[in-house]
C-alpha cells in the first residue's frame, strides 16, 4: 500500500467472518461474496444457532453501493457433525472496477433488533 487509509470501524452487536470474494470466470460481470454473520446476542445467552434473523444487507465497492442480484443460505460444515449457516452474495461491480487488483469491498448487515455488523476487505484477480 502506497498510501495513507482511513478506517471507519463500526462495532455493534453482529459480526462478520470468513468474508471472501471471488468471481465466477465466464459468468456476468460480477463477484461473488462468501461470510458467515454470527449474533453476539444469541452468543451470550448460549444459544446452538447464532444466524441473526436479517432484514438488510448492504455492500459497497470502492465507497459506491452494489447492487445485490441473489442471496442465497448455505451450511458450512464446522467439525463434530455441526454446521453453520452462512450467505453467498451475488453482487454487481462495474466493468472498470473488475480488472482492478486493489478492489475494497465492505459489507454491513443489520438484523431483526438494529444490531449491526461489518466486515471489510481488499480484493483483486488476475487477468
């Protein structure tokens, strides 16, 4: 990194692991968006399932906001027969922002309650 970078953290009561984004080669111009988001509310009171219940997503490319074209749940296997849920985004990103092997991506959900969570992280691909 060439530069100085400004880092507006957000913490609040949801979190967001094991982002990863990747694209889909000879698909629509678009990424694909992998992450698990984890209540710390249903933490503290033991609960077996810490999937919040969501009623927003967000994310935005380069501070400018993508579109979401699918959502979808998955199970990630976790060890000793359990699993936990996590999201597949399918997400628009602009033609010229595509090639670029220094992309910022940042995610934010809010649940049910107003709790939010963020993740942020830097990606590219080869041509």
């Amino acid at each position: 990194m060439s530069e100085d970078l400004r880092i507006d953290a957000c913490i609040d009561k949801l979190e967001v692991y094991g982002l990863k984004v990747f694209k889909v080669d000879g698909a629509y111009p678009a990424v694909m968006i992998y992450f698990r988001p984890m209540s710390l509310t249903k933490h503290l009171a033991n609960a077996s399932d810490l999937f919040p219940d969501l009623k927003d997503i967000r994310v935005f490319m380069n501070q400018t906001e993508s579109e979401i074209y699918e959502v979808n749940e998955v199970q990630e296997y976790v060890g000793d027969g359990k699993f936990a849920k996590a999201l597949l985004l399918h997400v628009s990103i602009s033609k010229e922002d595509l090639p670029k092997k220094n992309n910022y991506v940042v995610v934010q959900v809010v649940d049910a309650e107003g709790h939010l969570g963020q993740a942020a992280t830097y990606f590219g691909f080869e041509k």
